[in-house]
C-alpha cells in the first residue's frame, strides 16, 4: 500500500479518537462539577440550619465547662466551650491558644483552686462572659 493514500485517512482517525476522548473527558469533568457543586450547596444548607438552630448570629457562650471539674495538684482536665457570632474569643487564665468555634477542646493542669473566664466579642463590640472553677481535691 501507498504510505501518501494511509496517512490522511490515519490522521482523520487520530483526530476523531482525540475529539472522542475529549468529549469523554469533558463530559465526567462536568458531571464531577454539578456534583461537587450540589454537595457543596448541601453542606451550606446544613451549617446554615446548625447555625440558626444555635442561636442565628446572635452573640453567645453556648457551653463552657471542666471535664473533669476536680483534679489533684498539676492534674490533667479538659476545659470545653462553644461560641456563636463571635469575632474573638479569650480564656482567662491563659492555657493555650482559643479561638471562635462551635466545639472547641483544650487542656490544663492548675496547681490551685482555678476560676476560668470565657469572654466572647463580636465585631460590633458586644461581649458575653461566663466562668467556670476547677476546683483541687485535698
């Protein structure tokens, strides 16, 4: 055969495969899209709802508390909070870094009979406080 007469009819071949596994390509890319998309809608929708169901944006301390809330000297104890619609969120005494959050967890060992005091602010200047103490068993 005449390598002059194959090669165009290979070529349009090549061509067609190539826009063929495109179009595949293009078509799972787009169907990947629209459902990452939904999904993402649905996770939005779900926050939304958790968030009004908290309390909307209102400013508030939702919990705050010590697990255990009597420990021995330098023992361990979890101390927890959620906030809503807070720009910053401070712990006094300071244990380790806080910030905004729903859930949040950390950890402290006080030496001595501790009162710990959650403030909450939001960006307007509003603020909520509330305390809890760990108290040290004898």
């Amino acid at each position: 055969m005449n390598l002059r007469r194959i090669l165009p009819w290979l070529t349009v071949i090549l061509l067609i495969a190539v826009i063929y596994d495109g179009a595949i390509f293009y078509s799972r890319w787009s169907a990947n899209q629209a459902v990452s998309q939904k999904q993402e809608a649905k996770e939005t929708e779900h926050a939304r709802n958790v968030v009004k169901m908290l309390g909307g944006d209102e400013l508030g301390i939702l919990s705050f508390y010590a697990a255990p809330g009597s420990i021995r000297a330098g023992g361990p104890t979890t101390i927890c909070y959620g906030v809503n619609g807070a720009k910053t969120v401070h712990l006094d005494p300071p244990t380790e870094e806080v910030w905004p959050a729903l859930s949040h967890c950390l950890q402290a060992s006080p030496r001595k009979t501790t009162e710990y005091k959650l403030t909450a602010e939001d960006g307007a200047g509003h603020s909520v406080s509330q305390a809890i103490t760990v108290k040290i068993k004898p």
